[in-house]
C-alpha cells in the first residue's frame, strides 16, 4: 500500500469533512415566510437553530437586491420588498475553524416575494374615444350655493343665511381601467333659485349591461329635467308653503315631482333602446334620486331608490341617521332591481319613496355601491350610525392612506378633493364609485 505523504493527506481530509457538511446544511429544511412587495418584512434566523454545531455564521448573497438585508447582530431578515417573483438566494456558511483562504459553504434558498396588489391594479387603460355611447373615465361638479341677503327686522339692516353647497364625483373603477373599459355611473346635480330646492341624482349602470352607461346617464339626465320642471311647475305652491301644517302639501310636491321623474327617465331609456333596436335590459341601471328644501321649521327631504348603493341624511352631533330607502343588493347579480325592470314602474313607482323632516343635517349623502361595499360592508351597517361616523372622518381626512376633502362653506376645491377621495383602496372592491353630496 502506498504511503499518502502528510502534504496531501490533510488537504483531502479537509475536502471530506467539507463535503459532509456541506451535505448535511443542505439536507437541512429551511424556508422563509413570504414577502409582499412594499411591505415591511421581519422575520428571526439564527444560524444555531439549525443544529449544526460546527457552523458559526452564515451570509446571504442577493438580498440586497430585493430590499432586503440580514443582520447578524439582531438575527433577522428585513427590509420592504422591492421586486416580486421566486428569488434564488445563497446562504454561505462559515465553520468555527474557519481561516482566511478556506472556502464557504453554498446553499442556495427561495425567498418568494408576492406582488402588490396596487401595483396590479394601477394599470389604467382610457376608453376609447370612438365606442358607442362614449363618456369621460372621471367627472365631477361643485354647486356653490352663496348666502342668502335678506332685510332685518322692520326692514332695517341686512341679514346673510348661509346655504348649503352641493358636490359629486365620479370614478371609473379599477376592475374597467385595466381593461380600458367605460365608466357605467353617472350623476346630475342642481341648485334652483326659484324655489330654492337642491336635486341630486345618482345612478349606477349593470356592469353585466352592454350599455348601461347610456343607460345611467339617460335616466340622471331626463330625471333631472323632469325635476326642474315640475319644480317650476309648483313654484307658487312651494314658496306660500312654509309652516309646518303645510308639510303634507310640500309631500305632494315631491311625491309628483320624483314619480314623473323616475317614469320619464325609465320611458327615455325605452325609447333609446327601441330607436336604436337594442333591448331595454342592455341599459339597465340603479337610481338614486333626492329632492330637498328647507323651510322655516326644517328639511324637508324626499327620495326615490331602486338598486343598490344608499341615500343616507347624516348628522354628527348630536346624532341622527335616516336611511332613505333600502338597498336591493344581494348575493347575485340577479337579485339586483333596476330601473329599467317594468315591474319597478308598475309596481314599486310610489313604495320606493321615502320622506323625512329634520332640523339639519351634517350631509345628505348618495352613493353607489362601489363605495357602500367597501365603507359599510353589509346592508345592516349602512343603518348603523357608529358606521357612518368613521365614513364621514374618512372623507374628512382622518384616514391617513386616503385623500382629504375640505367641506368648508364655498370651498370650490372640494370636487377635485372628492374625485382623489375616490381612488382609495380597497381590496377586492374596484368598482366604479360615484357620490353625490349635500353639505
């Protein structure tokens, strides 16, 4: 037998016991928790929990390179993630006898860092200016209702009565924008100085429809001048109407005012459909309709609502919250009513409305369901007042990952301001948002 000179045996000894360490660290288990891009990740590793006496420290090539770092001293990984994907990281071992010049002992691990969510639905694809029925991806209008001047007691003097203002926007959802889809909402708003009544009309199209975004916009467009109309109309009536015994008189108005509104939006979609041979269903739409005054002895608020979404008069102090209606949601999309279903006219024309009488009103407040899902989640939470008390310090600002609005008297920044509040997020809730807003 051949006597192996000291030279060479200590190096092959050297190979072997790196050879059988390097095979145990990688039949070692070891895995790490997920990442999510711009999340913060922090998770504990210490080189002695895995059992290999003979290991002392451990390195990790590649980290850096997606936002993270481990730091020995702490023994953990953190950082926010940077890049999503399945990363291929080396972990290099160094044994206790480690000496400049002797090698490190490779592993090579997965780090799986899962994208953000934002970033995937951040696409935003305009719609095509030459679609049928085309209409803007965003919109939004502010009505500045300045103060009333009036003569003082006797006449002497003057006198401002402050009124309030009106504000609405509307966004194309996420779940349209990344495939460059059109916004099926819509909304109209009116001042009329004549007889001092505020309109607001919001409507929410199928988003199974294949026009429901002519559909929305027929049915706000035609209710709102059927409502100026009538208004004018009842002119005399509303302005000597201003006790409290005349209330019944004022419902009457409202009553005649909503239903024709409602019939002749619902008989303008019949017509664009029969015009254009196309089914009155490929129109469908929600509707929300709200007509108020006030008068000496309070708001006298009336509203009309088929589909879902919700009509809300709030008041933060002292407390007061009245529903307008009730949601005709469901599981399905089947279970929703809209406009355009005859039996809502022959049926539900008059049962669909609901009045009320109040003092003041922080907000009167329509939306449609692409804020009522994500803000109050369940039907029985739009009645609950603690639920409209966080939606309405949201809009104003109190949720730091959302934009601001400013609801100061005459503040002709709060469109631009509501329209940014829509973008907030939401996860799983991308559909169009549009609200409407009487302060």
């Amino acid at each position: 037998m051949p006597i192996i000179p000291d030279s060479e045996a200590q190096p092959n000894k050297e190979n072997a016991k790196n050879d059988a360490l390097a095979f145990e660290i990688k039949d070692k288990q070891i895995t790490f928790m997920n990442g999510k891009v711009n999340q913060e990740y922090c998770i504990d590793f210490d080189v002695e929990s895995l059992g290999i006496p003979e290991i002392a420290e451990v390195y990790f090539n590649g980290l850096e390179a997606i936002g993270l770092q481990y730091i020995p001293e702490e023994k953990k990984i953190k950082g926010i993630p940077t890049q999503a994907g399945d990363h291929k990281i080396v972990m290099e071992f160094k044994r206790k006898d480690w000496t400049e010049g002797k090698p490190l002992l490779p592993r090579d691990v997965t780090f799986i860092i899962n994208p953000d969510p934002r970033v995937l639905w951040s696409k935003n694809i305009p719609t095509p200016e030459d679609i049928e029925y085309y209409k803007r991806d965003d919109d939004k209008s502010f009505i500045k209702v300045e103060a009333k001047k009036t003569k003082g007691v006797l006449g002497m003097g003057k006198k401002e009565i402050a009124r309030k203002d009106m504000v609405a926007a509307s966004q194309r959802g996420r779940s349209h924008a990344i495939e460059g889809k059109p916004r099926d909402d819509d909304f109209a708003l009116h001042f009329d100085e004549e007889t001092e009544c505020y309109i607001m009309i919001v409507a929410d199209g199928a988003g199974s429809a294949k026009y429901s975004r002519k559909g929305s916009q027929i049915a706000c467009n035609t209710a709102m001048d059927v409502c100026k109309g009538k208004l004018l109309t009842h002119k005399e009536q509303i302005l000597k109407n201003k006790k409290p015994e005349n209330k019944n008189e004022i419902g009457k108005v409202l009553q005649d005012t909503m239903s024709n509104a409602v019939f002749e939006a619902y008989k303008a979609i019949e017509k664009e459909a029969q015009d254009k041979n196309y089914l009155v269903k490929d129109f469908a739409t929600t509707l929300l309709l709200s007509v108020c005054k006030k008068f000496e002895y309070g708001w006298f608020v009336g509203a009309w609502w088929v589909g879902d979404g919700g009509i809300g008069i709030y008041r933060k102090e002292p407390e007061y919250l009245k529903i307008l209606g009730e949601p005709d949601g469901g599981e399905f999309a089947g279970q929703t009513r809209f406009l355009t279903m005859p039996e809502i006219i022959k049926n539900d024309l008059y049962k669909r409305m609901r009045f009320d009488i109040v003092e003041d009103f922080t907000a009167l407040i329509l939306m449609t369901d692409g804020i009522t899902d994500p803000k109050f989640e369940t039907d029985a939470n739009l009645n609950r007042i603690e639920k409209w008390h966080v939606f309405w310090d949201d809009l104003n600002g109190n949720n730091e990952d959302n934009a601001k609005v400013d609801f100061t008297d005459d503040n002709e920044q709060t469109a631009e301001q509501l329209l940014k509040w829509l973008d907030f997020w939401s996860k799983g809730n991308h559909d169009d948002r549009t609200i409407a807003i009487l302060f």
